[in-house]
C-alpha cells in the first residue's frame, strides 16, 4: 500500500510542472499558449543540465564538429518546438480543426485516397519530427481517419493526457505489445489507416543506419505492408512561419521489396528531413543506446 502512494506522489510531483506550465497560459489564445510552452521547454534546455547534457550527447553523435555553443542554441531550439508540439497535441481536438495551418502536398496523399477508395488498408510512418499530429490532421481533413501506434507512458496523469489527446486525432489508437499488435491487423485488414513512428529505439530490432550511425530498429510496419500487400507511405509534418503553420508532405509510397531494405529506405527519408531542420526533432529517444 505504501508502494502504490509512494508512486502515486511521485508520478503527481513529476507531472506537476507540466500541469503548471499549461495552466499558467490557459487564459491565452490557442498560438499564444502554444508559443509559451514552448518558450517554457526552450528554458529548460537552457537551464536545467539533465535534459542539457542528455541533447549534447545525442547531438555530438551527429554533428562532431559543432561548436558547443551551437549545440546548446539548437537544444533550446529544439526545446522550443518540441514544447509547441506537446501542447498541440494535449490539444489534439481544437488543433485538428484548424485547416488553414495545413499545407498537404506529395503523390502519397494521392495514393492514400486510392487505397482507401478501393477498400485497402494503408501505413503511415513517421517520426518525433515537426508536428506529427498534422499529418494524421490532414488525413482528416480529406474525410478519412488515421488510427495510431503508441508506446504507453509510466506516468499515469500524463499517460491519461496524452491518450486523449492521441485519440482526438484518430482512432483506434493502439498500444504496442501483443494485444495492440492483434488489434493493428484486424484495422489494416478491414481497410484501415494506421499511422506509426519508427524513430524509437526497439530493443529486438535490427541495426540499420539512422543520420550516419546503427539504431535498433523495428521492421514491424515494412512487415505489415509485406505481409498484407499494404501501402507504406512516409509523411512529415514540418512546422513552418513561425511555426505557426505546417508543410504536410507524403511521400511516394516505398516499393516492395524486403522489411530490412524499405525500412532502410525510410530512415533515409527521415534523416534527409532531420538534417535540413535539426530543430525539429526531438533528440532525447536515445536512439543510438544499445546498437
């Protein structure tokens, strides 16, 4: 019993900052809230070393040559887009109405809306780039509806948020294990949408290059689309204008072949996206520990 308080004060005191940050702009419009949580988590990454020394580690991985003082500037960037991207997601509901934010482009949009019209199933995948909701936001806009893949959250306040705001974007949302696995195929079986992001570290995976360097890395959407003769589209979601709007692209869908060479394909796609904006992910996934 005490265990189970001990972890209930503790999971409330590591949500509580959070919680404050995100009451204290309730009162503002929904870009000025957006933009002071960001400024919030840019002062984070200023300020506190954890999350400071934890960026500089993943980012001198990638770019060895970068002045410290460089490194620490696109931290703080980092921190800032990443703290608009938490609130539109918490946000979910409201921000997915908000059509004149998004630009869609690419022949995968276009492919998306025939698979669908023929009763097919489609993969989306994707990464912690830019704001990731947008592309499942366009999804919607175009009268169809993107289920997802998610890992769940230890913390139970910021488990039972972000799940709601997941869900406001598309359902089903499904978690990753057995059970969310059996779920997955029953949606992309009867037609359905699924949207995946293949940037976190996966233990039994496969090392496969991501920006110059091994990752273990999951096959399972590549599996997917083998397996069931299923579209795989990569889309991004790049914040532009201030980061008050976003550029949506979906890109051509990935040829057939084998799991390891079409996923192989899309770390490509990703990492090309990663070196032209590196503020724009989200460096703290460890994506390199254990490869």
């Amino acid at each position: 019993m005490l265990s189970t308080s001990l972890k209930s004060v503790l999971h409330h005191a590591r949500y509580f900052p959070l919680w404050s940050a995100l009451t204290v702009f309730r009162w503002r419009s929904f870009d000025r809230r957006s933009r002071g949580l960001g400024a919030t988590f840019k002062t984070v990454m200023r300020w506190f070393p954890p999350a400071r020394n934890r960026f500089d580690r993943e980012a001198k991985r990638v770019f060895p040559n970068m002045k410290r003082g460089a490194r620490a500037k696109l931290g703080q960037d980092m921190g800032w887009h990443m703290g608009r991207t938490l609130f539109e997601i918490y946000h979910d509901a409201e921000f997915q109405t908000q059509h004149h934010k998004f630009k869609a482009s690419g022949p995968g949009l276009v492919a998306l809306k025939e698979a669908q019209a023929a009763g097919k199933g489609v993969v989306i995948v994707s990464g912690h780039f830019g704001q990731w909701e947008a592309v499942r936001a366009v999804i919607k806009m175009h009268g169809l509806e993107s289920g997802a893949v998610y890992r769940r959250h230890k913390n139970r306040h910021y488990e039972r948020r972000i799940r709601a705001g997941i869900e406001a974007g598309g359902k089903p949302i499904l978690a990753t294990g057995h059970v969310g696995t059996r779920a997955l195929v029953r949606h992309l079986r009867g037609g359905g949408i699924i949207s995946i992001l293949l940037d976190e570290k996966y233990s039994e995976g496969v090392r496969i290059p991501f920006l110059g360097h091994d990752a273990l890395t999951s096959l399972s959407a590549a599996q997917l689309a083998l397996k069931y003769d299923l579209l795989m589209i990569p889309a991004f979601g790049t914040r532009i204008d201030d980061g008050n709007a976003f550029r949506v692209e979906f890109e051509a869908p990935i040829p057939h072949t084998d799991s390891i060479t079409m996923t192989h394909v899309f770390n490509n796609s990703l990492s090309a996206r990663i070196m032209a904006n590196p503020e724009q992910w989200y460096w703290m996934l460890r994506r390199w520990d254990g490869a």
